[in-house]
C-alpha cells in the first residue's frame, strides 16, 4: 500500500506540474493565443450538439469517480496485509462407523446432532493475538490473518521490552502459532513479524 | 511520510466519492429538466467564457497548481529512510528502525566516556547500515562498537550488518 500511494501521488504531482507549467506557458501565449478565454464557445456548441450524450456521460463519470474513492478509501482503511481471512467453518459430520467397543460409552451412544460452527477471523486473531501477549517480553501484540482460509497468514506486530531478547521471541511466536493450529486446525504462515522496542529498560524492582 | 501519504489518499477517497456522487445526481437532476442544485454551472460557463489566458487570475492559478504539484513530485521522490529494517533467520522478522537506532544510541551511551550519542540507520530494508555518531575520545572505539554490536546480536541481527561508529572529540573528557 505505501508503494501505491507512493506512485499515485507521484502521479497526481506530475499530473498538477505539468497543467501548472501549461498555464504559464499559456499565459505567456507560447502555446496557444494568450486572448483565448479559457472556456471558449464551442464547448457551448458541443453541449447542444451532444446534449443526450453529456448527461449520460457526465452520470456514468460521475459515478465511475465515486467507485474509484470508495476503493482508494477502502485500501486506505482496510490496512495491512489485503483482505483478512474468511470465518472458519466447521462441520459436525456423522460418524461413519463406529467401532464396536465405543458402543459401550454411554457418551458416544449420545444422539448425532448435525450442524456446524463459525468461528469469525476475528475471534481467531483475538486468540492468537492473547496467546502472544503472554510472555514478560512482549508489552502488546496485534495479529492481522489475512488470504486464503486453508492456506492464511499471519501480520504480527510486537511491542516488546527494551531488554527483549529477539531469538526468545522467536519461539515464542513459533509455539503460540503450535498451539493455535491445535486448537483451531488453522496454521498461518508467518507473513512478516514487526518488532517494536520501548526506549528503556523497565525499572527493577529490589 | 508513509503515515501522511496514508491520510492524503484517504482524503482524496473521500473527495471523490462525494464529488462523484454529487455529479452524477446533479447531471441526472439537470437531465430530468430541473435547475442546477449545487454547482453554480451558469455563473461558472460565464466566468470561463469571460476569463482570457492572459488573465492575471489564470496566471495566479496556474502558478498555484503547478507549485503544488512540484512540492508533491519533491517530497514523494525524495529518498525516504526504511521505517522497519530486516533481522536475521529465515522468516520475516522485522525492528522498527527507530526502534534500533534508540537502542544503539542508549548501548553507547553507557560506555564510559561516550556522550550525545546519535544512531542513524540508512539504506533499503533488507540491506542497511548503521552509523552511530557519539562525543567520546578515539580510545572509546572499540568499547562502543562491542557495546553496539552486541545490542544488534540481541536483536538478531545479521553479523555482517554494517556498522560505522564516527567518534567525536568532545571539548573537555567526559566523564
């Protein structure tokens, strides 16, 4: 995203750059007759000539600009990473067969009961994102899961100690992310991992 | 300037989606036979068709846009510092480089000797170097620059990161 805005206002730059140097140009008749109004009258002329047209026109510009702002503000507010992952479902499906010594367990002589559960990403992220802020290191800690659901990854974010040992918080992450496909059956790659550090150590308390 | 560039096309998703809309009703408004409800267009086709080239408020304008326009060009192709440089191993990690240079410059300052220390981390990314300025008598080089490197060792940074400490005589000893 920032390389995208980073061109876009390239482009907007370059874009008012050259009317500007095309307005003094102008203004000093080098271009074109300085005593041309800047409006002139076949404009008036088309506009009747195409009346129809112009509206029809100016409706589906209009609207084809209110698109693009909608996507360049969605990009602006959806943050990091693109899309966030869909909500992971569940099925509970019937047993096919059951052995014969399970019958025995009164528990899995209950009924089956069809359905399935949702879990939305932003439980998940919830999940993950506690499970990373339990270690001393880490002050605060935000997971963004982002792609496809089978295949998701992970945007981390920690706000860790000045005294934090980074190879520590290696294996924190990578047993958080253990202990969260255990329990969710989701495994998220590691996207990238950002790191920040507090300016000082933290007082110690004798 | 990633963070103002961010809130610019923000705002100018906003101004599109309002203008935008706001054409398109009114050219559908206008196109059903009603007057104009929120553009002047008669005042504006009569300021237009009146205004010459060589009209001082055109000149004004001009210059105006194109001003603008060079003070965006300047500022977006300018180079930007990283804001997050690369650490080691085999997976993305990342350090905030503003992160690294307050712990380099806070690594210095407690060799004895050194004062007003100064990190500074340049280059791409995932390719920088760091270059540490600090008031301290050249006896101090070799303290500082363990004391620097084993701070980047912490963070896990590659051990073939460059780094460049530049000491400067202080006017009297510091202590």
């Amino acid at each position: 995203m920032n390389a995208g805005n980073r061109v876009l206002w390239i482009a907007i730059g370059a874009v008012l750059t050259a009317a500007g140097v095309f307005g003094v140009l102008a203004n000093r008749g080098v271009l074109v007759s300085s005593r041309r109004t800047v409006v002139g009258p076949e404009v008036s002329r088309r506009w009747h000539e195409w009346s129809g047209w112009w509206f029809a026109a100016l409706i589906a510009g209009g609207l084809l600009l209110a698109l693009l702002g909608l996507l360049l503000l969605r990009a602006q507010l959806r943050g990091r990473g693109g899309a966030p992952m869909a909500d992971v479902v569940l099925f509970n499906h019937p047993p096919r067969s059951a052995p014969a010594e399970w019958n025995a367990d009164a528990a899995l002589r209950e009924p089956f009961v069809a359905g399935r559960i949702r879990i939305s990403h932003g439980a998940l992220e919830e999940a993950l994102t506690r499970d990373l802020r339990d270690h001393p290191e880490v002050r605060r800690a935000a997971v963004r899961l982002v792609g496809d659901r089978r295949h998701p990854e992970a945007l981390v974010r920690l706000s860790v100690t000045a005294d934090a040992d980074v190879g520590r918080l290696r294996s924190h992450v990578d047993s958080a992310l253990d202990r969260f496909a255990a329990t969710s059956g989701v495994r998220p790659a590691v996207r990238d991992v950002v790191l920040t550090m507090a300016s000082q150590p933290p007082a110690r308390v004798h | 300037m990633r963070g103002i560039n961010r809130v610019a096309s923000a705002l100018l998703g906003l101004l599109l989606v309002v203008v935008g809309l706001l054409v398109a009703l009114e050219a559908a408004w206008i196109a059903a036979g009603r007057a104009p409800l929120w553009f002047a267009l008669d005042r504006w086709y009569g300021s237009l068709t009146r205004t010459t080239l060589a009209a001082t408020a055109f000149l004004v304008t001009s210059i105006v846009v194109g001003v603008v326009g060079l003070a965006i060009l300047l500022l977006q192709l300018r180079p930007w510092r990283p804001d997050r440089l690369v650490a080691g191993g085999t997976q993305q990690w990342w350090l905030r480089r503003r992160s690294v240079e307050r712990r380099a410059a806070t690594m210095a300052a407690t060799v004895e000797g050194v004062g007003h220390p100064r990190a500074r981390a340049t280059g791409r990314p995932d390719r920088w170097h760091l270059i540490l300025a600090a008031d301290a008598w050249p006896d101090r080089q070799d303290a500082v620059n363990h004391a620097v490197r084993d701070e980047l060792h912490r963070l896990d940074v590659d051990d073939r990161t460059d780094l460049q400490v530049v000491l400067h005589k202080p006017a009297r000893r510091v202590v």
